[in-house]
C-alpha cells in the first residue's frame, strides 16, 4: 500500500512539473494557447503572471520530492494539503475542470497517506 500511496504522489508532483513547464515555458505558444483556450494577446499580456504561477506550481512540486525522496509522512501531506486547497481555489475562481485535474489526484493521494502506517515510508 505504500508503494501505491508514494506513486500517487509522484504522480501530484509531476502533473505540478508539466504544469509549470506549461506556464513558465508555453504558455504563449500554440501548445499552450491550445491547452488554456487563450487568446495570443491574452497569453502575452499574462505571460509573466502565468510565469509566476508555474513557479509555485514547482515548488509544490519540489515539496512533494522532498517528501517521497525522505520518506517523510508530514511533507507529503502539507505539501498535498496545499496542493487540494489551491486546486479548490483555483477551480472555483478559474476553471471547474481543476477541480479534477489538480485537486482530486492529490486528494486520493492525501488520504492514501493518512491510511498508510505511521511507521512505514
């Protein structure tokens, strides 16, 4: 079971990679406007902005390594706790859809944590 809960959490901490590949690297390219349904001027006028959102999307992403490469049950779970309330705030102020997309992958993986034994990594 902690294999399983430890690749769920890989799979939070690289979904958060692509996201800040996404925002930081492609966000005004044809890949990226295709993937958030802007337009070139919107993407250019928020460049920056998304920029900035990818880097915190990678530091989530770093937060969660740190806690598979340590075995440390408690950065796992800040880390999947902020990860859920960003993907609850983003998908009631942005998009429904990341709701799905962010929140609920590091939900399951946040309860797999909980259940798994204390003791184990």
């Amino acid at each position: 079971m902690v294999l399983i809960t430890n690749i769920l959490v890989g799979v939070v901490a690289f979904l958060h990679i692509y996201f800040l590949v996404l925002e930081m690297f492609l966000w005004d390219t044809p890949f990226g406007l295709k993937t958030f349904g802007l337009t070139p001027e919107f993407a250019t006028a928020s460049k920056t902005l998304a920029a900035n959102q990818g880097l915190y999307n990678g530091f989530l992403s770093a937060g969660l390594i740190w806690g598979l490469a340590t075995g440390r049950r408690d950065l796992k779970i800040f880390f999947l706790c902020c990860v859920v309330i960003a993907g609850i705030f983003g998908g009631l102020t942005a998009k429904t859809s990341i709701l799905f997309v962010q929140a609920l992958p590091a939900f399951i993986a946040l309860t797999l944590v909980f259940f798994t034994s204390r003791n184990q990594t």
